[in-house]
C-alpha cells in the first residue's frame, strides 16, 4: 500500500509546474528526468504504453529502495546524536536529489568578498563551511567589504563650492531702440542696415553651487560671466543663477544652464536727431551713432570639466 501511494504522489509531481519549470533547467536535474520518465508513458502508442508504464514502475521501485536507504541512514544518525553523521546522511539525501539553493534564483550583481567566501556554498555544506571557515578569514572578508564601500564613497565627488565653465551665451536687449552694426542716409532717411539687439557669443562662467556638499546629481548657485566679442576681447559682463547637471555622483564634470542679466558699457546706437526711418537732420550726409551702456537679458550654456 505504500508503495502504491508513492507511485501516485510521483505521478501527480510529473505534472506539477515546478517540475515543469525544471524541465528548462540542466539534463541532470532530478526534476527533469521525471518529466520525461512520464512524457515516455504518455506519449507512447496505445499499444506500447502498458510496456512503458511498467518500466516506470521499476524505475520507481529502484528510487524507493534508494529513499528507504537514505531514511535509514538519517534516522541512525538522528538516533546516535551525532552531529557530523547527521550532516553526510542529509547530505546524501540533498545529492541525490540535486537540491541546489539558487535552482529557481535570478541572476545576481556582482558579489562582495563575503558574498564570494560563501559563494560556492549551498545549505547542504554551509554548516560545515562555517566550521572549516576561520573567524581571522571572516575578519578579512568584512573588512574587505567594507573597504569596497569605502573605496565607492571616495569615487563619489561634489558639485558644492566654486568651479569654472566655458560655452555659449545669448544676450537679448532690454531698452526701446534698437542697437546699431551699419546704419546709413537713403533718399535722405536714416536706415538700419543692422541691428544688434540679439548676440550670440563665446563665454566664460565662475559659479557657486549650494547646498550639494551630499553626492546627488544637481546643484546650483550663483554665477558671474563674460561674453566675447567680435571686435573686443569682452563686450559684455554679467551675473545670475545657474543649475549644474551630471550623469553620475563619480563624475566632476557638469553642464550647466543659468540665466542673468548681462550690460554692455559701449554699446553703439543712433545719436541723438536720428530716428530709424525718419528724415535724418538737415545737411547730415552720414549716420552718426553714439556709444552708450546698455543691459541685456542672458541665457548661458556652459560645460565644467
């Protein structure tokens, strides 16, 4: 009778999802083996599977006598107290089984040096690694550990203090009337060949990035800048606010974006008398312009490295 119902439970296991799923693991998994012990009755012919059945019937036979052998050995064991037979005897039954921890498991990020001391060891021989494992050995390994954490704090830097950036700005004038490049006299009206009231130019940048003493990706602060000109080494300086992006916490590098206020202190308009397309003065032959300080609002791209 008992043989009878551990015939059942096996035939009912073959069918069960987890043996399925195991089916996908390697040919030596027990799992799978019984998987296609049983595909070998249902998917013979009707007039092979009385043949196909009973051969699975001596396989099992073999694997009861093989368990009741097994559950011997671990009751002795268990009789006589001792630790170390009680180990091997569970362990014979884990072997021949193929009981692996990880059978199931996702894969796993790369392990620290506990992690790695411990690696090869599944819950049939941990006891014993912890008994052949010196503690000097578990020492080295956390403090190996930790140094690996430390070392990824040292690699993480800060955005907060002072640093410098170069790129691009853009410059856009606040006043009425507009900035003059090339102006003339036409039919005795003044005309704007070209205006000036937006540029784009070479920049400089020094900023101070706030409250980002804490490794994060961002900061921001302060900035003071100066834009290149065609003509003059600086056309025009100013300051604002800039917010500063990075990738990673490792990185030193960052780009920034800030915005601000920038004055020209010559910028070239008409002088006064003459109006865009308007009658220029009486006897003027030539545009006269004038130099004057003007304030622009600035948007600046820059990159620290």
């Amino acid at each position: 009778m008992r043989k009878v119902r551990f015939l059942r439970a096996i035939a009912m296991a073959s069918s069960c999802p987890v043996l399925v799923l195991s089916a996908a693991c390697s040919s030596t998994d027990p799992a799978r083996k019984w998987v296609e012990q049983s595909a070998l009755v249902t998917g013979a012919a009707p007039g092979d599977k009385e043949a196909k059945a009973k051969d699975l019937v001596k396989v099992l036979e073999k694997e009861i006598e093989k368990l009741d052998s097994l559950k011997k050995g671990l009751s002795a064991a268990a009789d006589k107290k001792d630790a170390g037979e009680i180990d091997r005897s569970a362990n014979s039954v884990a072997t021949a089984f193929g009981a692996e921890a990880d059978l199931f498991q996702e894969p796993k990020p790369a392990k620290t040096p506990m992690q790695e001391l411990l690696s090869d060891k599944t819950p049939k021989s941990l006891g014993a690694a912890f008994e052949n494992v010196s503690m000097e050995t578990f020492r080295q390994a956390f403090a190996q550990d930790e140094a690996v954490k430390e070392s990824k704090k040292a690699k993480e830097t800060s955005l907060e203090g002072f640093n410098f950036g170069t790129g691009i700005g853009a410059t856009f004038d606040m006043h009425s009337g507009s900035r003059v490049k090339s102006a003339s006299i036409r039919d005795g009206t003044v005309r704007v060949d070209e205006e000036g009231d937006a540029q784009l130019g070479f920049v400089l940048e020094t900023h101070y990035f706030f409250g980002a003493s804490k490794p994060r990706l961002w900061g921001t602060g302060p900035f003071v800048a100066i834009k290149m000109g065609e003509n003059d080494l600086i056309d025009e300086a100013g300051l604002g606010w800039m917010l500063g992006l990075r990738r990673r916490v490792e990185d030193t590098n960052s780009f920034n974006i800030g915005v601000g206020v920038m004055v020209d202190p010559d910028a070239e308009v008409l002088a006064d008398g003459f109006i865009a397309n308007q009658p220029a003065p009486a006897g003027a032959t030539d545009v006269a312009t004038k130099k004057e300080e003007r304030f622009s609002f600035a948007i600046v791209f820059s990159y620290t490295f």
